[in-house]
C-alpha cells in the first residue's frame, strides 16, 4: 500500500511540475549600463531556480511566468530584483537600465514601448499640449521704494497661482519666487518716465538666461542631467517670444512642464 501511495504522489508532483513548465514563456531581456560593461550579468529565475548571463551585449533569454522573481547581479552592481508583471509577458521582453552613482545603483524598468536609446525616445516622445493662462499686463507693475512689497505675502500669493496653473508640483518655488522678484518685480523710481522700456537682445540658448544650477533647482532635475535636459527642450524647439523678460514666467512654465516628461522617460525621481 505504501509503495503505492508513493508512486502516485511522485507522479502527481511531476505533473504539477511539467505543467508549470509548459505555461512558461520565453522572454528577451536587455540589460543597459553607463559606462559599465554588461557582459556576463548573472540574471537568475529565483522561482524557477533557474538562470543565465547576458553576452557581450547585454541580451539574455529567460523562461518565465506572471510574478516571477528575476534577479539581476555582478560584481560591479548592486544586486536588482524585478517582478514579472503582465505587460512583460505580452511584449516578452525585458529592459533594465542600470547607472552607478556615488556607489548607488539605480535600476529603471523600462516600458515596453521604449528602446534604452534616449535620443531615440525622445523623438517618439509625444508632445504635450501647450498650456497658455493669461497673467495680465506685467509692464504695468510698478513697485515704489516708498511702498516695497512685502517678500512673504508677495511668495504665498505666487504659490497660490501657480498651484492654479499646475506649476507647483516638481518645481521649486523658491528659486521661481527668486527668479521672477530679481527679474519682474523690480523698483521703478517714481520720478522716471514710466513709458520707457529696456531693450533685449534674444538669448542665443537656453544657457544664456539660466545657468546648470538654476535649471537643476527650478526643474529638480540632478546638475549631471542638465545637459540631458537642455538637448532634450531644443530637440522639441523653444518658442523666440519665451526668451522676452515679459514671458520668464511663461519661459518657467515651459520649462517646468517639459522637465516632467524628461523625468519619465529617464525615470529619474525629483
């Protein structure tokens, strides 16, 4: 009786087992680092216990199922563990963006409709719409030095109209509240004709209005981004009328509004 229950427990266990290894799919996995080399990264089916390692590369293939457990190592990484989920399985394939910094590592899952190549995605980027909200007349701000404004009712009634236009979430409004009060808000002498106007030359680029630590600070976007950055907003083309001391505020909008697609593609947390 023994060896019989036996043999049809050791036969059902086979099946359970064949059965779950039919089911498996076969997945594509490509894995990217900055100036690492990702050949011969163990990549290991922690639920299947099964593994292999990427080629020169960075290709690997793999069997899988829904909510596997991959882990991704090698001696010059910080270990990694991605989830099978269900768009995996549709595309079958797999995209892990690895960086290192200061020691850290970063490991970005991509999506399935995007290729690693960053330049390449941005161009298939789709383009947001342009937001445009009506500020009024600025050239008819005049501030006296006998009626200075003052700096903290001027910054929570800043907050208060960019929460209404969507700038507040991912910028930082001290370095706007900065930008503008240096730039907009300035003291006009009561005793000067308030008709005349200074003349600006058109920047020749981005750089010319805000430098590397200024656009880190408005778009939180880290200082070794920000050269990313400023080739991702010429890439989509910055309007001549942005760069006129009248439209800063329009200009941050800009800015702000395309820095949070950026972000997403690069999967960079602010």
């Amino acid at each position: 009786m023994k060896p019989l229950l036996l043999l049809i427990i050791c036969f059902f266990s086979f099946d359970l087992l064949w059965s779950q290894n039919k089911d498996r799919v076969e997945i594509q996995g490509f894995i990217f680092a900055e100036d690492n080399d990702v050949e011969n990264i163990s990549i290991y089916n922690s639920s299947s216990n099964k593994g292999t390692i990427t080629d020169q590369n960075g290709e690997f293939s793999l069997q899988v199922l829904l909510n596997d457990v991959i882990e991704i190592s090698a001696l010059q990484f910080t270990p990694v563990t991605v989830t099978i989920t269900e768009d995996i399985i549709a595309s079958k394939q797999i995209k892990v963006y690895l960086s290192e910094h200061f020691h850290e590592l970063k490991a970005v899952l991509l999506s399935s409709g995007l290729t690693g190549n960053l330049i390449a995605d941005i161009h298939d980027a789709e383009a947001l719409p342009e937001l445009n909200f009506d500020m009024g007349n600025l050239d008819a701000l005049n501030f006296f030095d006998d009626n200075a404004f003052n700096n903290q009712i001027v910054k929570h009634e800043l907050n208060k109209v960019m929460n209404k236009g969507g700038l507040y979430n991912g910028v930082n409004l001290g370095a706007v509240f900065d930008l503008i009060s240096n730039n907009l808000f300035k003291f006009k002498n009561k005793n000067h004709d308030k008709n005349k106007r200074v003349k600006h030359e058109k920047p020749i680029e981005i750089l010319d209005v805000y430098s590397h630590a200024t656009l880190s600070d408005i778009c939180n976007i880290p200082v070794s981004k920000v050269e990313l950055f400023i080739a991702f907003i010429e890439a989509k083309g910055v309007k001549d009328d942005l760069y006129k001391p009248e439209n800063e505020v329009y200009l941050i909008d800009f800015l702000v509004n395309q820095s949070k697609t950026f972000l997403k593609l690069n999967n960079i947390k602010d």
